[in-house]
C-alpha cells in the first residue's frame, strides 16, 4: 500500500491544482514521484526538496536547455540526459507533470537519485520491466554521455 509524503502531494497540488493520475515509489530508495500526463512534449519536474522545478522537452535538452532556451539547471542534467537513453531504449515519452521528493541529501546523489525516479516514472508509464541495475546502467550512461 502506498503512502506518499504528504509533501510530495501538496506541491503536486500547488502546481497542477489537481490531483495526481500516478504516484510511484523506488522500491529501494526513498525516492517517490507524483504525476500526470498533459498534452504537449513539454516535461515540468519539480523537485520538492530544492524548491525548483524545471520544464524540457526532447529537442531543448540535446541543446542542454530549458525549453524557454535557458542553460539547465545542473541538478536536472540526470534527469535531461536520460530523455535520449529512454528513447534509445524505446520508451514513449509525452508531456507531463512530474513531482519529485525524497529521503536523499541534496547535492550530487541527489541529483543521481532524480534521474533514477525519472526513469522509473517513465518505464512505469510505458508498462516496461525494469530493476535498480538497469536504472544504474541508465544513469552511468547519462554521466558518461551528457553530464559536463
């Protein structure tokens, strides 16, 4: 049975006014991700525990932007870098509204950790089999292929 942070559900709630479709939890970390899906290419992730959010899509995250062309915020790299390691692998991704919090110390596993909840969302969404290794084989590709 799920339990989200309570934190978790007021920021989904304060940024879409509604109610999230999916809420999901890393099985081994305390990572949790509030969601629902909108029209458009455009992907918002707000990231509770820093108070930030960030909006990208496809095209503006090979450019390492923003879609309102500004330089990424570089706590959301993980995150970026790993739209073109989902589509490599196939995974649709579409528009939506991600709200992210969690149990991590802010910094770089933090950072880390983002990425891995984002690409569990994303394979929950797209109904895929996924484990902790293939995650952590995404998220070292990304360091490996997008992170400065």
């Amino acid at each position: 049975m799920l339990n989200p942070p309570l934190r978790l559900l007021g920021a989904f709630q304060q940024e879409t006014d509604e109610e999230p479709a999916h809420v999901i939890k890393l099985d081994e970390r305390q990572m949790w991700v509030a969601a629902k899906m909108n029209t458009g290419i455009r992907m918002t992730v707000v990231a509770v525990d820093k108070d930030a959010r960030v909006t990208f899509d496809r095209s503006s995250v090979r450019r390492k932007q923003t879609s309102h062309k500004r330089k990424l915020p570089a706590w959301s790299y993980y995150m970026a870098g790993a739209v073109s390691e989902l589509d490599r692998r196939g995974l649709d991704l579409q528009g939506a509204t991600l709200v992210i919090a969690g149990d991590e110390p802010l910094g770089p596993r933090y950072e880390h950790a983002l990425g891995i909840a984002f690409c569990a969302f994303w394979h929950h969404i797209n109904e895929t089999t996924y484990d902790s290794e293939t995650l952590m084989d995404m998220m070292e590709a990304v360091r490996q292929g997008y992170l400065p």
